[in-house]
C-alpha cells in the first residue's frame, strides 16, 4: 500500500492525532546542559560576541532517547503538516545550569551586575538625584507614582544632604561619615516594591539626570569621588547606559563591558577555587538564552515551559521571569510554569553568609546547622513578591504561575508555613493595623516603607505580602503550593493583646519565632549536608580552603 493510498488517505483529523502520539515523549523535552554550556564557554574562549545562534541537539527527550522525527521525511506534505508538532506537543522543562567552568562566569557576573552596577546605581542616584531636571521628574511621578515620596523628598533636599558632599580618598569618605553621611548610606529601597521595578526606577532615574549637562556633571563626580584610581578610564554614564539585564547568561563581550574592560580572563582572585559553591545560572536564564536562539517560527509551536529553579542561582534570580515577558507576548499561547524549590533553593539563601561556601566553614559558622526561621518568610515573600510584579510589568494574563515547591517533605512545608511564615504575616498584618488604628505612633512614608529597616522599625517584607499570602491560600493567586500552607492567625487578637505595647516591644516581639531553627526531616538529608550540595568536591589535601585558612577568596573585588 502506498503512502498517499494509505496513511494519506485518513482525513486530517486522525493525521495529526498520529503524529502528536508519533513525537510525544513522556516527561518532555529537557535542555543538553553539557552542549550548552559547551556553546557558551567556547564563545568566552574566542573572547568574541557572535550573535547567538540555536545550538544543535541542544533540546533532548528527557529520557535521553532520540528525538525520532523520521515521519516527517517520508513526503513533503507529510513534513508540511509536521511542522512544529514536537515542540507543540511536548513540554519543556528547563533547570539551573552549572559546570566548574560556568561558575566561575557565573561568580563574576554576579559580583558586578549585582553588588557594583546595581549598587552604583543606587549610590549615583541619591548623590545626583537633586540634579534631575524637573520636567523629567514629573515625568517619573507618572510612570512610577510607587516613588512618588522619594522623588519630592530629593528635590526638597536639594544638595544639602552629606551624600552630595563627598570629598576624594579615604579622609574625605570618613568626613563624610561624621558628617551623617552614613545616616544616608543607610536608606534603602526598595520601598516596599519589589526589588526589579525600584532597579527601572534607578535606572530611568539617572537617565533623567543624565539628561541634562549639570546632571551629567553630578554624577562625574560622584563617580571620581567614589572611584579615583579608575574614573579617567571609564567613561562615568557607563553605569547608567547599561542595557545587560540580570536574567542574562552574559556573553564576552557582556562580560568586558562589565568588568569595565579590566581583564576578565586573568587568574583573578575568584577563579582560584579557594570558594567551592557551585555559583549557576537560574532555569529562567537558561531558558531565555536558548529561547533567543531559536528562530521566532519554531517559537511560535511552543506550547509548555517548565522552569526548575532546583538550587541558588546568581543575578536575583526572583526577577528573571521579566525576561520572558517579550516571548509571552509574542506567543499568547505558550505557558510558562515556574517550580522553586523550598528546600534545596528558597529556604537555602542566608544574608548571614556571603555563600554556601561560608555557610559550610565551621570557622565562619556562628548560627546552628539547621534553617534559620527568621529568614524563611523574607525568602519565600521575595519569590512570591517578584512573580506578582509581572503582570504589571507586561507579562499577559494566564500565561505565567509559580509553585512554590515543597517535595519531598510537604508535611514539614505545612508546619513551616503554619508556624513561621503564617505567624509572620499575621503578626506583619497587625503591626500595620496597630499603625492605621492610631494605637503606636505615626510614621513617616519612609519609615513606614522600610527605608531604615532593622534600626527604628521592624525589617519586614512589602506591605502586600500579607494579602498575597491570603491569596494563596484561597487559591486566587498565580502562585501556587503542593502542600497545606495552613490556617491564618487571627490578627485583630494580636493587636488587642498588645495594645500597650511600644514600637521597641514590637520589634522584639515580631522576631519571637518558635521553633527558632528547622532540621529537615527524611527523606532529606540534614541541613549541612544540602549545604553541602551546593559545593564542588575537592580531596581533602586539595582543599585550599581548609578551616585553618584565613585568606578566602569570594569574589572579584581585587579586580575592579
């Protein structure tokens, strides 16, 4: 029996129910992590910034047997009808990405796009913001009414406040200091937003100063104020001019532009091995990379990506679903599902350890060896916080969730979300509500914003937390949980059992968690052994960062 007298004789219909079942694999496609990271280290070695194109054999069936398209080259119409079924049939599951070449990338684009470009940014923005022209300031009112307060407080400032009376070299920078220069330094944003939309206002912020001559010239000084040795090197707008966004898997010259033309393949203090994380690239920024790669006619079949953000990544990695906003916009049909793990990524980050390196030096470890109950709710709400931003931002509706992933002990998820993260809302919830009653004092926008957490106010997270988390429970959010959150606390009991209470007995009160520390139960190992998970295995006599060493290394900061 011939083909056309066969197979091409069932209407149309049946034809593509064979050919969905013909290239359907069972749990997807998956990324080839080895040929791709392959790909981008070849084009760090040429040290050349050739366009990106789509790597071959880069997608595989997750059970890494071929993908088997024979069928479609058995006529051209046949091939025809083919056309994009594969990828419109099967999901795409997308994870973190590392190798002991990678992370060394990984490291560096992290320390500069995050702790220099984002924090000079900031620095720039309060010394110079006095500069910004006016009609460009009502101009960010409009687009940005969240920092609205910030931007009247600047212009009523002016260049009185120490942060604009910076004077060059260390003498200068202590002056400045017991100036109440470091009063300033401690305004923080982001103003009870999340963290990726107070960067566009940065950004858009110094833009507008920049458009002016005198704006221009606050922020060349402030750049040869806070940089003498290298500010006749770099051009003083490069900060602010930047386009790399943090869901980047930085290309070469990316990296150049970065490190500021510095030699970023020089053995530099963070390529010496002396830091064992295992520093990756976030599944979104995976995606996205490969994503730019394939032509916009194979784009257009996809129909199911899948991101498991499985362990830490660099860069801010709550943020980088922004970064697939442009392909859900060309593609209404595609769907994205974002998976962070609770255990081995979400609970993990700790602002008292500089690394998963630090956290797993006994000569650094000055908390227990278990997860730390004061800092699940800041990281759980960061991931929740960020995936709420996205539909503002221009993500379509129905087009992106998050789960927040609690597998293999959801049981143990529940009780931390009941005891910690619950109470935590809750008593959030009536700290605020004690605020709006009248019962403690008045606060500034400010104050009451976090701009001095930690000091004279509680370090919260943004004031819709408490309602996302509710949001979530009902089942009304994008985000989503595989396990029982629990039950919510009663927040009008709070308020009337401390009605006496002072602003200090709050903040004492709101850091009162019990249990203070979790161990996670079996199936999972203990805390420092998922710690230690994250680190690269090196032999004993091999290990440069033995315990009884003082000279660790985390960073490029030497370079810049």
């Amino acid at each position: 029996m011939s083909l056309r007298s066969g197979f091409l004789s069932l209407p149309r219909e049946i034809r593509d129910i064979i050919y969905a079942f013909y290239v359907f694999a069972e749990d997807g496609y998956t990324c080839n992590y080895d040929r791709l990271a392959g790909s981008i280290l070849s084009q760090h070695e040429l040290n050349t910034n050739t366009p990106r194109r789509y790597v071959a054999g880069v997608l595989q069936r997750a059970d890494l047997q071929p993908i088997d398209l024979n069928l479609s080259y058995t006529c051209r119409l046949v091939a025809r009808e083919m056309r994009g079924v594969a990828l419109e049939t099967n999901a795409i599951t997308f994870s973190t990405m590392t190798s002991n070449e990678l992370r060394t990338i990984a490291l560096r684009f992290n320390h500069f796009m995050v702790k220099r470009f984002d924090g000079d940014r900031d620095a720039a923005f309060r010394f110079a913001g006095f500069a910004m022209p006016e009609g460009e300031r009502q101009g960010l009112k409009l687009k940005f009414p969240q920092f609205v307060p910030l931007l009247d407080r600047m212009k009523q400032e002016g260049n009185t406040h120490p942060e604009t009376r910076l004077t060059t070299g260390w003498d200068g920078l202590a002056q400045w200091y017991r100036t109440g220069g470091g009063r300033f330094r401690s305004r923080m944003g982001p103003y009870g937003e999340a963290p990726s939309l107070y960067r566009t206002f940065l950004k858009d912020a110094l833009t507008a100063i920049a458009s002016s001559k005198f704006g221009r010239q606050q922020i060349e000084r402030f750049w040869r104020e806070t940089c003498p040795k290298s500010a006749h090197l770099i051009p003083a707008l490069r900060v602010v001019e930047c386009k790399i966004q943090h869901w980047a898997v930085p290309s070469a010259e990316d990296m150049r532009y970065l490190t500021l033309d510095q030699a970023s393949n020089s053995r530099s203090r963070g390529t010496r091995l002396r830091d064992r994380t295992k520093y990756r690239f976030s599944a979104a920024a995976v995606a996205i990379h490969v994503l730019q790669s394939l032509p916009v006619s194979s784009r257009m079949h996809l129909r199911r990506v899948i991101l498991n953000e499985d362990r830490e990544a660099v860069a801010d990695p709550q943020c980088h679903g922004l970064g697939l906003i442009p392909f859900c916009k060309e593609n209404p049909l595609l769907r994205v599902e974002r998976r962070v793990s609770l255990w081995r990524n979400a609970f993990q980050t700790d602002t008292a350890y500089r690394s998963p390196d630090a956290r797993y030096k006994p000569k650094y470890r000055y908390t227990p060896w278990a997860m730390d109950s004061s800092q699940v709710t800041h990281n759980v709400s960061s991931w929740v916080i960020e995936a709420l931003a996205l539909e503002p931002a221009g993500m379509p509706s129905g087009s992106f969730s998050l789960l927040l992933d609690g597998q293999p002990v959801p049981w143990q998820c529940t009780q931390v979300f009941q005891l910690i993260v619950q109470r935590d809302a809750a008593w959030q919830a009536a700290w605020l509500l004690s605020l709006d009653l009248g019962i403690l004092p008045s606060l500034s926008w400010f104050d009451r914003k976090g701009e001095l957490r930690g000091s004279r106010v509680p370090d919260l997270p943004s004031e819709k937390w408490p309602q996302a988390l509710r949001d979530i429970a009902e089942g009304s959010s994008i985000v989503r949980c595989n396990f029982d959150v629990g039950d919510s606390w009663d927040v009008e009991n709070i308020v009337e059992d401390h009605r006496q209470w002072t602003v200090q007995q709050w903040m004492e009160g709101l850091g009162k968690r019990e249990p203070s520390t979790w161990e996670p139960d079996a199936p999972l190992p203990n805390w420092r052994e998922i710690i230690e998970e994250n680190l690269v295995y090196v032999e004993p006599e091999d290990d440069v960062s033995s315990t009884d060493s003082d000279n660790e290394t985390y960073s490029d900061e030497d370079d810049s």
